[in-house]
C-alpha cells in the first residue's frame, strides 16, 4: 500500500512538471483575477470594454500581493524536482566519501541512506564494507548487489527488501528484520544471523558457509542450492522443508546434532 502511494505520488509530480512554468502561473493569475473580480459587489463587467476600466485595474493592482505569492508558490513547486536531486546528489556524496575514507561509523551516512530510501532511490551496488548501520530501517529497500561486507546490521530492517547477489560475507545481521527478503545468490558466508527473522525469505542459491542461524526463524524461508556448510542453525525455528535441496556437510542441526555427511535433503523427524 505504501509503495502503491509513493507511486502515485511520483505520476502526479512527473505531470505536474510537464505543464510549462509561465503557463500555469498564467492561468492561476487568471483564475484569481476572476474570482477577484466577482466578489466585488460594485463592479459589473457589462461589455470587454469594462475589464479596462480604473475600478478593474484598481481590483488587479490591490491584489497583486496575492497574484505574487501564488506565482512564488508555484515556481517553489517546480523547482523542486532540483531541489530534490542536489539532496540526493549530496546524500551520495557523503556516502561515497564515508566508503572512501573507510568510516565504519557515520552519522551523516546512515541518515543519508534513510533519506535516499524513503525518496525512493534504489541503492542497488552500494558501497559501504564494514559500515556501523545499527537499526537502520531500510524495509522493501533495493540493494541489489550491495557491498556490505563486515557490516554491522544488528536489529537492522530489510523487511521484503531486495540483497539479491549482495556481498554480507562476515557481516552482523543479528536480530535483523528480513522477513520476506530476496537473498538470492547472496554471500553471506560466516555471517551473524541469530535470532534474525527470516520468515518467507528467498535464500535460494545464497552461500551461508559458516554462517550462524542460532535460533534464526526460518518458517517457509526457500534455501534451495543454498551452501549451508558447517552452518549453525541450533534452535532455528522451521518445519523442515525448508533445507529440502540445501547443501548440508558439517551442518549443526536445530536438534543440536551434525550433519557429517554432504546432503542436498534434509527433513524434519
């Protein structure tokens, strides 16, 4: 539902920026003039001629102030479009100079990614290795083939997010929200997942070698193909059909026991 108003929201903006500036403060002038004219009760336009009459330019001059402010609001409205990308442009550059610098905490960066998303800019291929993004809150967000390797995402939301090819080798998902999430492909090998909710995510193909689903929920998460290689997934919360076609050897079952044998299938007794 929110994407659908977001969306919404951006068609009315594209169309309002095709109507030519002059244009639409001309017709509110207009418009206004009309209105002005027709409160006035000892006014009465019988001909064209009257519209050149000194009591129709006194009502225009007397009204001006209000003709400007409109004419400023309107100019104000299409100059956001410009507006809005110096932001977005601004927001980038602060995270590109956070990647470059190697910052892993940063304030302005983790602001600025909040910022970009909720505009609605894709952060697919960020660059941010080892960033401090505690509790950031990045739900249906794209980062598709996003660089976050090491990074701190503890209690991080992604709810439904796209991590599709996403490098998050090493990095810290603990408590983090991701639910529904698309990680397909996703390296997240030796990466911190306990207690994650990884409810319905798309694990398919992901590399989690060594990585720790201790008390993860996994309930109907897909990790077909998926390398689960001396994973932990103790106490994980799931049926069992969920590692159906996971490479499992050396595996920590939710059971507590191992897999020592490599096995595509793996069910629940």
């Amino acid at each position: 539902m929110r994407w659908r108003i977001r969306q919404l929201t951006r068609q009315l903006e594209q169309l309002a920026l095709r109507i030519p500036t002059w244009f639409a403060v001309l017709i509110s002038v207009i418009v206004l003039a009309a209105i002005a004219l027709w409160v006035q009760e000892d006014v009465s336009v019988r001909s064209p001629g009257d519209l050149l009459t000194r009591e129709v330019l006194k009502i225009f001059f007397e009204n001006a102030e209000s003709f400007a402010i409109v004419a400023a609001v309107i100019l104000y409205f299409k100059g956001a479009p410009d507006r809005k990308a110096q932001k977005h442009y601004e927001a980038w550059h602060i995270i590109d100079n956070a990647a470059a610098a190697r910052v892993s905490t940063s304030y302005a960066r983790f602001r600025a990614l909040q910022d970009l998303h909720q505009d609605g800019v894709p952060l697919r291929s960020l660059e941010a290795p080892g960033a401090n993004l505690v509790q950031i809150q990045l739900p249906e967000v794209d980062l598709k083939e996003a660089n976050l390797q090491g990074a701190d995402l503890r209690q991080a939301c992604f709810h439904r997010g796209c991590l599709q090819r996403a490098n998050l080798r090493g990095s810290n998902l603990q408590n983090a929200n991701l639910r529904g999430a698309n990680l397909r492909n996703a390296n997240l090998q030796k990466a911190n997942l306990r207690d994650a909710d990884l409810t319905g995510a798309d694990l398919r193909q992901a590399i989690l070698k060594g990585a720790n689903l201790r008390g993860a929920e996994l309930w109907k998460a897909q990790f077909i193909g998926a390398d689960l290689e001396e994973a932990e997934l103790k106490w994980a919360e799931l049926e069992g059909q969920e590692l159906h076609g996971a490479k499992l050897h050396r595996t920590v079952m939710p059971d507590g026991s191992i897999e020592h044998q490599a096995i595509e299938f793996w069910s629940h007794s």
